[in-house]
C-alpha cells in the first residue's frame, strides 16, 4: 500500500458516492447544465465540475484530485438521462390538459415588460406557438405549445416563482 501524504489525507473522501448522485439528481431535478464544487485551498484544493452535454444521458466529469476520480465516474456511470426539455401535459378532464413548466424558475407571460403577452385567455393556440418564457439562472427559456387548443386559464401570475412540473396554463384541447 502506497503511502500518502498529509495533504493527500485531506482531500481523498471530501465528496462521497452518495453525495455526488445527490448532486446529480439536483442537477437533473432543477435542469442545471454545469455544476462545480470546490473544496479545500491551496494544496489541498479539489475540485469537481460536472456537466450535462447535448445528449441525453450523456455527463462529462471533470475531477481535479486523484482521490476522486473514482468516485466521479462511478457516479456518472450511474446517472439518469436529461429530462426532456419540452413542456408536460398533463390530462383531467374531458378535452383539457395542463401545459406545466419543464423546469424551476421564474414565470412570465411577455418577452419584456411592455410588449404585449404571449397568449390570453380565450386564445386558439397551435402548436409550437410560444406560451410564455421561464427564467431560470439568467436563461430565458420559451415554453411552445406542443398542442392545439384553446387557453382557459392561466395558472400563474406573471414574474413569480414556478416549480419543475407545475401546472402553467390550462388549455381546452382542439
């Protein structure tokens, strides 16, 4: 067994397997493409960036310890697929469905304060028309209908907070 020094000491275990899928499902659950944790300083510095690529599945591990390298790509062999960046539909009643937000972030209905919404109630839409825009870590990310209908009801007040998953509009299907 190779003997290690007492910098080396200081950085093997500072993330665990468990924490690491821990990261990796907040990355998924909060659509975040690029994560890095830092820890230590100096010589005793590791650090670890993690990034979701263009396919779905794929994660790039960057690991700058050796005592972690390990860790990292177990981790990554066990990661779950990107979600998918489309917005849900979920079904209730008869001819209705629920267009809901595909990720957590800031709700608004127009591209800018002054420009008029993107759709009102009573509204026919078709599909790939833009809904509204969800702001998450400074990305403004357009949510399009993947549907035709009419909309009936707006489900959240322009500029607050919406969850992965919660119900934006509700929409009477064409």
């Amino acid at each position: 067994m190779a003997k290690t020094t007492r910098d080396e000491d200081k950085t093997q275990g500072w993330i665990s397997p468990s924490a690491l899928e821990a990261l990796l499902r907040v990355m998924e659950q909060h659509d975040v493409v690029e994560l890095e944790q830092v820890h230590g300083t100096g010589a005793t510095r590791a650090r670890l960036t993690l990034r979701r690529g263009g396919h779905a599945g794929q994660l790039v591990t960057h690991v700058h310890s050796p005592a972690t390298t390990a860790v990292a790509h177990a981790a990554a062999a066990s990661a779950v697929p990107a979600p998918a960046a489309a917005p849900a539909v979920a079904k209730d009643e008869d001819g209705v469905v629920y267009v809901s937000s595909p990720l957590v972030g800031t709700f608004y209905r127009a591209p800018s304060p002054d420009a008029p919404s993107f759709v009102e109630v009573g509204q026919a839409i078709r599909q790939g028309q833009r809904l509204c825009i969800v702001e998450a870590m400074k990305l403004m990310n357009e949510i399009e209908s993947d549907l035709e209908g009419t909309i009936v009801e707006i489900l959240v007040e322009n500029g607050k907070p919406v969850e992965y998953g919660q119900k934006l509009f509700k929409v009477k299907k064409k």
